[in-house]
C-alpha cells in the first residue's frame, strides 16, 4: 500500500477553494495546529497543499481573491 499512488480528479472550482482553505488554514492555526492529530496528517495537508500549488496559476494573479469569489460561488449549493 505504500507505494500505491491514487488519482484524484478535482475541478478548477474545487482545486482553487480547496488550496485556499489548505493555505489559510496553515497560516491563521500556525501549521495546522490542533486540526492534526498525528505529525503525518499535518505532512499529508503540506503534501497536498503543495501538489495544488503546483497545478494552478490563479495564486499568481493580482486578482486571486476575486477568483476565489467566483469558485466558491459556483460551487455553492443553489437555493
């Protein structure tokens, strides 16, 4: 099980909300903090954190927030 790899697919929308929560959450709790029970948990979050980052351009961009906006509200639920 060790060296299996395992392939998620996630869209834009997904990647982009999820590397931002992933990057605020590590800044604001100081390396996830009391979110991780275990030192590996914490490396799986900087690992993955680290593979989206690799993956998306919009960090880079003068207007990231307002991307973020825009995926977080077509990824919302609709009333």
């Amino acid at each position: 099980m060790a060296d299996r790899e395992v392939v998620v697919r996630l869209g834009g929308d997904e990647a982009l909300v999820l590397f931002e929560w992933l990057t605020r959450t590590d800044r604001l709790t100081n390396d996830f903090g009391d979110l991780v029970e275990d030192q590996a948990e914490q490396r799986a979050l900087w690992n993955l954190t680290c593979l989206l980052e690799r993956e998306l351009v919009e960090p880079l961009s003068p207007v990231y927030q307002e991307l973020v906006g825009r995926a977080r509200d077509r990824l919302r639920d609709q009333p």
